[in-house]
C-alpha cells in the first residue's frame, strides 16, 4: 500500500537543482526586495533627514520670531513704562508743587490768623479799657448827681431862705 516512487539519480539530481534553483530565485527576489527595502529605506531617511532639516529651520525660524517678537515687546514696554514713568513724575512734580503752594497759603492763613487773634486781644483790651473807663464815668456821673441833687437842694433851701428873709 505504500506507493513506493523510484527515480533515478539523474532525476533525483534534476528535482534538487530544481528546487535549489527555485530556492536561489525565491533568494534572489528576496535580496532584490530587499534592496528595494533598502532603497525606499534610504529614501525614507534622507525624508527624514530632509524633514527633520525642515523642521529645525522652522524652529529656528519661530525662535527667530519670537526672538524679535519678545524683543519688540520689551521695547514696547520699555517704552510705555518709560511713558507711565514720565507721567508720574509730571504728576507728582504737580502734586508736589500744589502741596507746597498750600503749604504757604496754609501758613500766610496762620500768620493771618495770629495777627487778627493780636488784633482782637488789643480790640479786647481796648474793650475791658472803655468799660472800666464808663464804669468809672458812671461812678463819676453817679457822685455828680449826688453833688447836685444836694446842691439843688442846697439851692432850694437858699431861696426858701431868701424868701422868708425878703419877707421880713
């Protein structure tokens, strides 16, 4: 039941070269493909290189930008807070000389003020003085009216006096 196949070494030969020789193109198209492979890989590689190059350029491009970017906005600020800067002390310059004008108008108001308190300490004084000098004229006026209220009494006595005297 085995089936037995006899060949001959000739055609044992011939079926080995066969399968050799189909083995050997199999290997060669395998090493072509191969290169192939290498060939696309390389291709890959300089790609990658070549992007790779893109990229750091676009990089450095962008760092560039931002480079000049930051620096434009350091000016900028740099100028705006030189502005702001100058502003402020124009400000406070005025501010300052404000205060300092009201520092005087302040201190003329108090010289004012001592002067107008001298003023009526001497108008006080003046005051006190004329009263004391009414009081005392009141006083004077009051002795007055006692020297002639005695002396019209004197005086009416007289004439009763004279009357009865004329009478006589």
């Amino acid at each position: 039941m085995e089936r037995v196949i006899k060949m001959t070494d000739h055609q044992l030969l011939e079926a080995i070269l066969q399968k050799v020789t189909a083995i050997e193109k199999d290997q060669q198209a395998t090493k072509e493909e191969m290169g192939i492979m290498k060939e696309e890989m390389g291709l890959m590689k300089e790609e990658i290189g070549s992007v790779r190059s893109e990229l750091k350029e676009e990089i450095d491009s962008v760092r560039l930008e931002l480079k000049e970017e930051i620096g434009s906005v350091r000016s900028e600020l740099k100028e705006e807070i030189s502005s702001v800067r100058s502003e402020f002390k124009e400000e406070f310059k005025l501010v300052k000389d404000q205060l300092n004008e009201n520092t005087h108008l302040i201190r003329a108001v108090i010289d004012r003020q001592e002067e107008t308190d001298a003023k009526l300490e001497s108008l006080t004084m003046d005051v006190h003085k004329v009263h004391g000098e009414i009081a005392s004229l009141k006083h004077g006026q009051e002795r007055q009216d006692k020297i002639l209220e005695s002396l019209a009494m004197r005086s009416l006595e007289q004439e009763t006096e004279l009357r009865d005297l004329k009478r006589i």
